[in-house]
C-alpha cells in the first residue's frame, strides 16, 4: 500500500511508526552479512504522507522498538533530506541513505585524520552504531583493521566510537599545539595546515609518537637531512606528498647543528650560529647532497674541524665527543648537588671544570662540593638529608646559611 504522495519518488517504507507522537519511516537494511538492520528516518514534512498512511502507522513506545527489532531506536535521517533525490537517478531512497552513512564517516575521516573511517569492516560497524545506538567497543576486536594495527590505534578507534567528542578534542589539542610549534619554527608552504592536521590525528590516535612527528617535520623542512637519510621514502608513509608543499626553511642547519653539539656542547652551536658558522656548515652539508646520496666529503672534512676542536678543548676526553662523555657528569653532578634538572649555567660550569680536572671523578666531585657548597638547593637537599642520617644537628652549620642567604 503506498505512503508517500505520488511523485515523491520515496519507496513503500517496511512500516510506517508513531513513536513520540512523531511519524517515522523504517526501511531494513541487509549488511553483508546477512542480519537486518532499521533505518528509521524522521518524517519531517508529513505533508509528504498519503492521508491514508496515517492509519497505517504502527504505535510504539521507544522500548516497544527496541523489543521488536532489536535495536534502540535511533532515528538517523529526515524525510527533508531524501526528497532531494534527482528524479534522474535511479538510485532509491535507501541507496541515498547509504551514500549519507558512507559522507558522514568521510566527514569523520577528515576530523579524525586517517582512512581507517573508510574501511569496509569499519563502515559496517559504524551504521551499525549508529543505527542502533548501540555500544560497538565489544565487537572492535573482530575487525582485521582492529586486529592489524598497535594497542595505541585500537585505543583511539574505541575512544572515537565510544566518546567521539573527546576523540576530536584530542585531535583538535594536538592540532592546536603543532599550529603553534610551526608557527614558531617558522615552517612555511600551503601544505602546512594538512600536515598539522595530519600530524595532530597521526599523534592521538598512536600512529606516530610526538619524536616521530618531529622527524618528519624535520626532513620537509630539511632536504639535506632528508637525503642524507634516504629521501623520501625516510617519511612515514603518506607524508611524501609534502614534500612539494612544504618550503625548505633549515636545509642542512639542523644537522650541522647536531653535529656542532655532538661534538663540543649547545654553548659551542649557540657561539657558531651567532658567527655564521652553522650557515657555512650547512652549506658545505647542502654540497655533498647535491653530489649524490652517499657523498659526504664536506661533511667527513667538519667532523674532523670539531673533533680538533674537542680534543683542544677537552684534553682529558681526548678522542671522544662532548655527547658521550658529558651526560654521565651531568647525572653525577645531579646526584651531587640533589638538583632535579640541570640548567643551561650549570652545564656550562660542568664544562668548565672539565676541563679543569680532566677525566679525574674525584676531582670533578670535590671541585663541584667546593663550587656549590653555598648553593640553597645543594644544602637544603644533600646536607639536609645528611643531617636525618646521621641524627646529628647541624641546622645552625648548614641549613641557617641558606634560610638566610
């Protein structure tokens, strides 16, 4: 019996519904494998309704529904929206519902940053919730995607589906964070916000670490880093179509920077970028590039400039670069003073008396007591402690020097 007036070109519902004392139209929808789903679809101009369809719809309560068909009831679409069917267009109302299921999930795919939206296996189970609204986090651990991919990405595909909203504010965070950050560096093409965007969902939902992001942005921004690791295909996967879209701000200074501190420590990269050194190391780094992959004739020539300049410096650690030998004295001399985090003052006076004392412990312990035997944080933490150990008073010794001074 029809429902609709003619020339609506909507199909005969599977039944017609009151619930609410609102009219809707349920069509059931086979998935693939073969269970029956109901797409129930708000009828928002019941003009469009025969006056004898009326009589025909079915009253339930929103529990009756759900008893009846084994779903929640969970209208998904308007009636206004499917008029909009091109008469041209043998394409049902039904097939103009799916193609809403499939634009809705590549809206989400966008928003959420990756394909995974689209897969077959997902999609299915997307209608699924949607329709129902149902909890589906129990059936995700049967989906190949579910099953393919690491802890992070099963954690983040449950959290869209079972808390979307908090699912894009991670993402928008991220978003938000990275925009920043490349604002600062500087970063520049017209590929930057989708390789923000990319980023911030790659980053929430476990595909890439925060190191691995900065990686990335490192080679786009860096030709010469890039080759010398490969070229693109050093990119995670999906990222070489930046490559054009991204303008190549630090070609060859991150590394030459790298190898700068490597070698003599962040005072040396902060005194040679300020004299044009790091520019002309850079340069030369951009020279072996351009011969080739593999050439590093340049690069071979200012590993030899600073480990001349280390040996010079720090005698005592003669062959050896600042890299290896400097993170044990900074632990060591954490563990002396009791500070928490080393700042940019006291790994410079560390350097110091490196060179100093050489590789000798006992000396770079002693001279470090005799430098900061004064400081607050050196007598609070260390001699304080020392003071409950030893059950003794030394208050006014140690500690009133630095409540004072």
């Amino acid at each position: 019996m029809a429902t609709f007036i003619e020339g609506s070109l909507l199909q005969v519902p599977d039944e017609l519904i009151l619930v609410n004392n609102e009219y809707y139209a349920v069509y059931n929808y086979e998935t693939t494998g073969g269970s029956i789903m109901p797409l129930v679809v708000d009828i928002d101009l019941p003009e469009s309704l025969l006056d004898t369809a009326l009589n025909q719809a079915t009253p339930y309560t929103e529990t009756e529904f759900a008893d009846a068909y084994g779903y929640a009831f969970f209208p998904m679409f308007n009636l206004s929206d499917l008029k909009l069917l091109d008469p041209k267009n043998p394409k049902t109302d039904v097939d103009w519902l799916l193609e809403n299921v499939e634009n809705d999930l590549q809206k989400k795919a966008k928003t959420f940053g990756k394909t995974w939206y689209l897969d077959d296996e997902v999609q299915q189970l997307f209608a699924y919730g949607a329709i129902t609204g149902q909890d589906i986090s129990p059936y995700l651990e049967n989906l190949t995607w579910f099953q393919d991919h690491s802890p992070e990405e099963r954690n983040f595909i449950e959290l869209v589906y079972t808390n979307p909203d908090k699912a894009a504010k991670l993402v928008q965070d991220n978003y938000t964070a990275l925009k920043v950050q490349v604002a600062q560096m500087g970063i520049s093409g017209e590929g930057v916000d989708d390789l923000v965007r990319e980023l911030a969902a790659d980053i929430a939902q476990g595909t890439l670490t925060t190191a691995q992001a900065a990686q990335n942005i490192s080679y786009l921004i860096d030709p010469y880093r890039m080759a010398m690791a490969g070229g693109s295909s050093a990119l995670t996967d999906g990222y070489s179509s930046f490559v054009e879209r991204i303008n190549p701000t630090q070609n060859g200074i991150a590394d030459a920077k790298n190898l700068i501190t490597n070698y003599l420590g962040v005072d040396a990269t902060e005194a040679f970028t300020a004299n044009g050194v790091v520019e002309q190391y850079a340069a030369l780094l951009r020279a072996d590039a351009a011969q080739g992959e593999g050439v590093t004739a340049n690069r071979d020539t200012i590993i030899n400039q600073l480990q001349t300049a280390h040996d010079k410096l720090f005698p005592g650690y003669e062959g050896s670069q600042h890299s290896l030998w400097s993170a044990p004295l900074y632990r060591t001399f954490q563990t002396i003073t009791g500070k928490s985090a080393l700042s940019s003052t006291d790994k410079k006076n560390v350097d110091v008396i490196s060179q100093k004392v050489g590789g000798d412990m006992t000396l770079f312990a002693g001279e470090i007591r005799k430098q900061y035997e004064n400081d607050a944080t050196y007598q609070d933490t260390v001699l304080g402690s020392m003071a409950n150990v030893f059950k003794q008073d030394v208050s006014g010794v140690f500690t009133g020097q630095s409540l004072v001074g």
